[in-house]
C-alpha cells in the first residue's frame, strides 16, 4: 500500500473526532464560520450520547438555583469539584437547555414547567431540574443534532473513519514550540491511513468505559482522545476516577443495557432477593444517593449475600406510569422477558462514565496548541471524585459552545506541508487472534483488579501486567499494518495503565476510587494529574 497523498489545502478546515453531542455542539457553532470535518469510527449513530437516558441539568425552577446546584455538584464530587468550574457550567445550563431546544431536540413537556419541560430528580440533585425526553434522552438529542449537522453545507460527516494519532511538531522534525497540525485518520472502509491538516482538531471521543468486562458503554467508548492526547504529551488527571453505574440489566442476552438513575429518583427500591431493602444501612439517602455510594453499596450485599445482582423494584409506581416515563425500559425488559410493572429488575454496576480525562480549561484548551477536547474525554474539574447525574451531556453543550468561540477566535497560523502516513516497515498483520486474546486479558484484570473495591497489591499485579501487554500491542503496531481493533486496542492499554498508575497516587478513599489499604478520607485532597516524561511512549511512525 503506498503512502496516501496529502491534500494539505491552503485554508485547512477543523477536525472535530467524535460525532456524539460534545463533537457535533462544536461543530455546528464552528460551521457557522468554517469548513468542519466530523470523524466517527462507527455509524454515525453509535455514540454514548446516544445511549445516555436520564437527561440534562438545567437550573430553570423556581425553586432552584445556581447555588443550590454548584452544591449538589461539589457534594457527588467528594470534595475536589473545581467550585469556578461548577459554577460556570451551572450558571450556562439553563442556556444550554435552550440551544438544544432551539435545535429541536423534543424533550417532554409540561405546560406548568419552566419553558414548559417536564424536569425530573436523580440521585444527588436537592430539586428537580433535569429536562428529559422520556428515558431516551441521549437519543433524542442525538437525533436532532445529526439531522442538523447533515444538512449543514459546511459539515462533511464521515462514517468509519478513526483517528490514529496526532500529527504534531514532533512529525514536521522542526525545532519549535509543540505544537498540533492536524491527524492521522484511518478510512477502514479503504484501508488506508489519510493525513489530514487542520487549522485545530478537536477531541470529542467520549470515555473508555470498554477497558472494563462489564460496561454500560457502547463499543466507540475505547479512550482514544486521552490516549492521543498523552501520547501528544498532554496532561491528564484524574483516571482513578471511574464511575460505575448502579444498576445495569442483569442479564445473559444484554450486558450493556442501563436502567437509568432516573427510575430510584421517581421512588424504585433496591432489595435483596427476599425483598427486604438495604440502602438505609448504607446512606441516609437512600436509594438517591450518589452512585458511588449506590455502586459499593450493591457491590457490598452481592459479596456479603453471595448474589450475582440485586433486585430495583418499581411495581408500586404502577404500569402506566412505567411506560409513560420510562417507556425504552419497559419495553425492552419486556422483550427480555421482564415485566417491570409486575416483577423487579434484576440489576448489577458496571463501569459507566470516566471522571478524569486530558486537562483542558472552559474553552477546551489542551496543553498541546491546536488541539482541543471536549466531554467525556477530558478533565475540567467539574466531576472531582464523582459525577453527578446528568451533568456530563450539560458539560459537553456549555464547553462545546465555549470551545467552537474560542477556536474561532484563534491566532492564524502557518501550515506547514505534513508528512505522509508511512508504511514502508510494516506488512499485514498475520496473527489476529494476538489482538483479541490481549483485549480479553486487559478488560479481564481490570474489572478483577482495578473495579469497585481496590488494594495496592492488585493494583500492583495489575500495572506489571498492563506493561507487558503494552509491550507487546506496541511491538505488534510498529510491525503490522494498522486495523480499528488494533488501535482500539493501544488506545485502551495506555488508558488502563494511566487508571492504575492514577489510583496508586491515591492514599485514600474518595469518591469513586475506594481502597482497602487506605479506607479513609484525608481532610484535604486535590487532583491526581499525570505529566507523560519526554522520553516516554511507544515506538511510533
């Protein structure tokens, strides 16, 4: 295969690497200036915002506040909540409500509501202030956006395109600043790796929920952004932040199904197999408390009881009221073979949402010039320890929005002519199953590992581990044309290794990261930022 052209046009458009809502809300207030690129390496329609059923955060009520919410924030995040990073999403969410209304998006309505939304309460929140579409929230605004952005004249979506790496100063071999020039893109449906130029390329690729056996993500949610990004020789903080939701379907036919916060905010009860509920001897709060406790809570009466799931009840809340709220549970339980107005859930956590991610300011600045993050990929501070329900789809509308000015507003720069993708040392991979068997150990040891409940020994076996897969997969890239598993595959790797590597920093127990050897809480805590040494990383082309 011989090295692709490079194009490199005069006035090199954005690049925005994801198409879930963070990427698309950056690209559709870009476009209204630029020429925009949107890369997802799937169908367009395979995103965690997709996925995502509870809603998003507005402070509209009267009985709210931004006060109140900033609150409810820094308590789910165990104390190291950035308060001016809090404070800004919260004081933007009620706009932020109001962009994807005016994108279409249909959430439910209430004619007595404030902009005549029906708002629900999740775990956490003091009031209700989450605008939802039924229990399909994600879809809805997903669908809105895409059909916007499809019909945007300055928006070139394409499917099955996945990022590689970043082309940067390191690749133009010019003695300068570090600097982001645009990226290395596979069209898997070609196979061949693109060099693509961009005036800033935006990371939008969401979490890196698949490094764990058992995950409420979809199969995108590989950590590509935040390996890029270190691997560029950013910062990232806060990776032994992993929140694993409560309660996802327990069942043989569906791993991946999540039965939203939302059903315990309208009063479901978690129970053991008896019936007998258990929360109270956990948190005062109930079954709205936030996941983490929720999460070790349920992690606690499986071990203690020797279950493989607990139990949500929702009987008592009555069948019409099931399949008018949570419509999408209903009926899928009820395909499963599960009527949820009759008979409970059966329920188990799983890895959900990564807190931590690259380090970017409000505007999604990185430390890499040119390059830009937004949503599930990165670390403002507004998560901490722990995210509270339903703010991650307000951050990626209120820093997408942020992040499309502030590239807009970027000093021009010159651009240069960019090397093309080489593949002159490597042949065709001959041995696929090499690939799969390392996914399945990865994944394997860290939900073994590196889950709910920790201890330095087995964070030890599992970074030891981790090196020597890395070892391996970094051997098997320099020698081998590239593939999306292979890639998924390095991606996820350095993500793993930046989790553990995060969670021995850690001398405590906060949040979403909980150690045997360290159980309790220090008075005062901060971020746990990863700096990449220069010296450090893989063989690369």
């Amino acid at each position: 295969m011989t090295p692709s052209p490079n194009p490199n046009p005069p006035n090199a458009r954005m690049v925005v690497i994801g198409a879930g809502l963070g990427g698309l809300t950056v690209a559709l207030e870009l476009a209204r200036y630029h020429p925009v690129l949107v890369l997802a390496k799937r169908e367009l329609g395979e995103s965690a915002t997709a996925w995502a059923q509870g809603g998003i955060v507005g402070v509209l009520g009267d009985d709210d506040s931004v006060e109140s919410h900033v609150r409810d924030t820094q308590d789910a995040g165990a104390g190291i909540v950035d308060e001016v990073t809090a404070r800004f999403i919260a004081e933007r969410s009620a706009q932020a409500v109001q962009w994807l209304v005016d994108a279409g998006v249909p959430f439910s309505p209430d004619p007595a509501g404030p902009l005549g939304l029906h708002l629900t309460r999740e775990g956490g929140h003091a009031v209700r202030r989450i605008a939802h579409a039924a229990d399909a929230t994600g879809k809805a605004i997903h669908d809105a956006l895409l059909e916007r952005a499809r019909a945007h004249p300055n928006i070139d979506l394409r499917e099955r395109w996945m990022a590689v790496d970043l082309i940067t100063s390191r690749h133009l071999k010019r003695r300068e600043s570090p600097r982001c020039y645009g990226v290395y893109a596979l069209d898997m449906d070609r196979g061949r790796v693109e060099t693509l130029p961009a005036r800033a390329v935006v990371l939008a690729t969401g979490g890196a929920g698949k490094v764990y056996r058992y995950t409420t993500n979809p199969e995108t949610a590989t950590g590509d952004g935040t390996a890029m990004a270190w691997r560029a020789g950013c910062r990232v903080a806060n990776m032994e932040f992993i929140q694993f939701h409560p309660t996802c379907l327990y069942h043989p036919q569906e791993r991946s199904f999540l039965i939203t916060e939302a059903l315990r905010g309208e009063g479901g009860h978690l129970t053991l197999p008896d019936g007998t509920r258990f929360m109270a001897a956990h948190d005062a709060r109930m079954e709205l408390a936030p996941r983490d406790i929720v999460a070790r809570a349920i992690d606690f009466e499986m071990k203690r009881h020797g279950l493989d799931h607990v139990w949500l009840d929702a009987r008592h809340l009555g069948e019409a009221f099931l399949k008018e709220h949570f419509p999408t549970i209903h009926a899928r339980c009820l395909e499963l073979g599960i009527d949820i107005a009759r008979a409970p859930i059966p329920v188990v956590p799983a890895a959900h949402y990564t807190c931590g991610g690259v380090v970017t300011d409000l505007d999604g600045r990185t430390d890499l010039p040119g390059l830009y993050a937004v949503g599930e990929t990165t670390y403002t501070g507004l998560h901490g320890a722990n995210r509270l329900a339903s703010n991650s789809l307000l951050e990626c509308v209120v820093v997408g929005c942020t992040c499309a000015v502030a590239i807009q507003n970027q000093k021009e720069m010159a651009e240069p002519p960019l090397p093309p993708w080489d593949e002159s040392q490597v042949e065709d991979a001959d041995e696929q199953v090499v690939i799969a068997h390392n996914w399945d150990e990865l994944r394997l040891l860290m939900w073994n590992y590196v889950g709910i409940v920790r201890t330095t020994k087995r964070l030890e076996r599992a970074l030891h581990r981790i090196k020597l897969l890395r070892d391996e997969i970094d051997d098997y890239y320099a020698n081998f044309r590239v593939n999306r598993d292979l890639l998924e595959l390095r991606n996820l790797v350095v993500c793993a290794e930046l989790i553990v590597r995060s969670a021995l920093r850690r001398h405590e127990s906060r949040g979403l990261h909980y150690s045997r050897d360290f159980p309790d809480t220090l008075p005062i805590s901060f971020p746990t930022v990863l700096t990449r040494p220069a010296t450090s990383g893989t063989k690369r082309r």
